[in-house]
C-alpha cells in the first residue's frame, strides 16, 4: 500500500482526474482542483471509498441532487483512491462537506477541522448503528479468532472504521496481540466490497468488514451465506457521519444540516445502506472509537500509511 503521507497532493489531483473522466458523471457535478472554496459558490461533498467510488457516487446522487436543490447552491462530488485522501481535502478546503467512516472522521476532525451534524438512519434495524464482521470461507474450519494465527488476512483500510479500527480491536482483547503480530499476514483490500471478494475466492483465510457490505452482497448475489460465514460480529458502531468543515459560516452550516435532517419528508434520503432518514450527529457521539485508537496505542502514521 502506498504511503500516503508522502502522496497526498498526487491522489487529490489524481482523484479530480478520474472523477471528470467519468461518463457516467456529468460534468456540473465534478469537482476541479483547480478551484478553491473561498472563491466559488459551490460546495464539494466528499465520499470515502468504502465501496467502489462509482457505487459510491452512485448511492448519494439522490442526496446531492436534492441540496443542491434546496441549498439553490451547486454541489458537486469528489472522491479520492483511499480514506486519507478525503481527509487531506477537506485540509486544504478542497471538501466542505464529506462522509466519513467513524474512524476517518475523528482523524479528520484532528487533521481538518471536520464537525460531525449527520448520520443515515438504516430501514432495516431503524438505528443509526451497524457492526464491524470477521468473516471466513463457508467451508473454512475456523471458529475463533484464536484458529486464526498465523493465517493470512484481510482488513480493508487502516482507516477503515469496520474493516480496520474495530478488527483490530477485537483481535486485540481475544489474544493479547495485534494483528500484524498475530496474523501470519496482513493485507488491506482496498474496499469492502474487495475485502467479500477475498474470501469468496478463498485468496484469504478471513477479512474484517461489516454488516452493511455483507449483506448487500449477499443481496446482490456475489457472495452467500455458504461462501461468506461470519465468525464474530461486534459491538455496535456509531454510524458513519456526514461532517462539515467548520470554517464554513454558521448560515451555511445551519442549512445544510436541516437541509439534510428534513429531506425524508421530500425524498427517499440514500446514503451507504438502505436508510430511513438522518438524524443528528455530534462530536461526542465518537467518543467509543476514540477510545479503541487508544486501545490500540495507535496514532496518525499507523493508520495513514
């Protein structure tokens, strides 16, 4: 995995690149890295890679569409290669709104002065939670994280809330050791929806993601519970946040955030997952996963790198 410290103004310009190259987005809603937001009316949504940046952009068009509509501002869309590159945007306030996985947000409220307002209420459970998953082969012989060492595994993303933070976690209280000393070894798929694949093919002996991928797969019929077992699920997570930068004005922010809090009463509101609606969202609401960061004694270069 590339280091992204070293990398951060490439993968933006990169990620504007690929994004204007995409047909299936039109241009009035592609972001330029050539704009700055102090001299534009329009906002930049950022959207981490929690599945392919097209299902990404794919899933919140609805939501974009709808405030940009109601904001009577232009919104366009960014996505970048990885969790950091986000991150770095909403830095150099290339990004003023974004989301986040929990784990991104508090890193990017340290790096970028990111403010939580938001999170998607899920249909299926009405709670704005969901859980971090190991999963195994249908036919793998493992039962616990203990049958897993030595063994070759998958998380998602350093940065990755459900697919990084929280396995490591669990690993962690299960054995006493992280899982780069545990496992015989570490790699990190990209993707959630990489991290299924993985195990699917049998390529790894477990990868850690969550329920939310999980079962959209399943529903899409790419993996089965057959070929895709959950050996342990977690506690649950605060949901992911849509944050704004908090330099934007008060006014700005006073809108976009009933903006986004009342659009179930227009529109079916989309997000990552199937959802009902957002509720409010705050700072403090993370408290729990900044207390896995300091379980884990990890800090910035850990989980950027």
């Amino acid at each position: 995995m590339l280091r992204r410290n070293f990398l951060y103004a490439s993968l933006l310009t990169l990620s504007f690149a690929v994004i204007s190259c995409n047909q299936s987005i039109s241009d009035n809603q592609t972001a330029s890295s050539t704009n700055t937001t102090d001299s534009r009316s329009e906002l930049i949504m950022g959207l981490i890679p929690a599945e392919s940046n097209e299902e990404m952009v794919e899933k919140f068009e609805p939501m974009r569409a709808y405030m940009e509509k109601k904001l009577n501002r232009p919104i366009k869309v960014f996505t970048a290669t990885d969790y950091a590159g986000v991150i770095e945007a909403m830095r150099q306030d290339k990004v003023d709104i974004a989301w986040f996985g929990p784990l991104s947000y508090v890193l990017a409220e340290q790096e970028a002065g990111a403010e939580a307002f938001a999170t998607g209420v899920r249909t299926k459970t009405g709670k704005s939670t969901y859980k971090s998953i190991l999963v195994v082969p249908g036919d793998s012989t493992v039962q616990s994280i203990q049958d897993l060492k030595g063994k070759n595994v998958a998380f998602v993303d350093p940065a990755s809330t459900s697919g990084g933070l929280v396995p490591s976690y669990l690993v962690l209280k299960a054995t006493g050791q992280k899982p780069k000393d545990f496992f015989g070894k570490l790699t990190y798929a990209g993707s959630h929806d990489a991290a299924g694949m993985a195990v699917k093919n049998q390529t790894v002996d477990a990868a850690g993601t969550n329920d939310i991928t999980y079962n959209k797969m399943i529903n899409k019929g790419l993996i089965s519970e057959e070929s895709n077992r959950i050996l342990l699920e977690s506690e649950p997570i605060p949901g992911s946040p849509l944050a704004y930068r908090q330099e934007l004005d008060e006014q700005t922010k006073n809108n976009i955030r009933e903006t986004v809090l009342n659009a179930h009463k227009d529109i079916k509101v989309t997000g990552y997952g199937d959802l009902l609606n957002y509720e409010s969202a705050t700072p403090k609401d993370y408290g729990v996963v900044r207390d896995m960061i300091n379980t884990l004694g990890i800090g910035r270069e850990e989980i950027l790198k």
